[in-house]
C-alpha cells in the first residue's frame, strides 16, 4: 500500500480533545465530525483539510480520553494517514479498529514540515519526503493490521470473515 499525500502538521500530545472537541460527541455520524476535525488545535483545519492529505504529529499524539470518535473524525474528514513519532496506546488501537493507517518514526515527526508532499510505502515502512528528496524509516505495519485497513476496519473485516466461513 502506498499512500501519497500533502502534509498537516502538529505537536506533542495532541489529545482526543483536540482531534475532536467533546462538545461535538453528541453524535457519531462521521460526516458531522469531520466538520469540527482538529478544530481545537488549528480552527481553519476542518476548512483546509483535504481528501489525500496526511497529517504529521511530535510524539503522543491521540492522548486523553478512549473515543473512537478522534479517529474516526480523522478518517472522514479523507486523511489518509497520520504518522508521528508515537501514538497514545488507546488511539493506536483505535485507529487500527476504524481503518485509520498510522505510522510511527521519530525521524518522519521531526523532519517533515507543513504542505510537504509525502509518500508512506506501508510494506516496507518506508516514508518518502518527496520535497525533500528524503527518506525515514517507519515501524512497518504488521500484516494483520494490513488486513484491518484494507477492510475498512474491525467490523468490516469480522463481516468478511464471518461471511467466508
């Protein structure tokens, strides 16, 4: 799998706050979440963000509360992935359970910067800066969770097992 895509850049310990405000949880319609995506940490986000592009975090990132919402927000507003220098262990999962891809690099997080164009080769854990002409190595994902993302998901993926057996 490879994913290509320009760059949305964030810091440390972005929380599930920031990623989506517990204001909007009155709802888990994806579409209306992802109107206030990232809201709290950039307010024009949810107005910038386009289908394809990519987000780059420091390290934490989607720390703070279990929703599955953050993810989720993440997803339907068309990022395609995020890739940071580490992951909130709960959002991790997450992330995974939704079909969000995620990647972890410290050296990606702190080279990359905003409106960078970048490609994320998942099977080798390879990601290409190509405004830069560099190249970081990120954690693969493992095949399993290979499986998930391109299923949509843990509830997609059960669907198809269930239905197979």
């Amino acid at each position: 799998m490879i994913l290509k895509g320009r760059v949305w850049k964030f810091g440390d310990n972005i929380d599930t706050d920031a990623i989506i405000p517990a204001r909007y949880l009155n709802t888990s319609d994806p579409a209306e979440l992802a109107k206030h995506v990232m809201e709290d940490a950039d307010r024009d986000f949810p107005s910038k963000v386009k289908a394809g592009d990519l987000i780059v975090a420091d390290a934490n990132f989607g720390c703070g509360s279990s929703r599955e919402h953050a993810p989720i927000a993440i997803k339907a507003a068309g990022v395609q992935a995020v890739v940071a220098k580490s992951f909130a262990r709960i959002f991790y999962r997450n992330a995974f359970n939704i079909g969000l891809p995620i990647f972890e690099s410290d050296e990606a997080s702190g080279k990359i910067q905003e409106g960078d164009q970048i490609e994320i080769d998942a099977d080798r854990g390879v990601i290409r800066n190509v405004s830069r002409s560099e190249e970081y190595a990120a954690k693969p994902i493992p095949p399993f969770m290979q499986e998930l993302i391109s299923a949509g998901g843990l509830i997609e993926w059960t669907r198809r097992r269930l239905k197979a057996s």
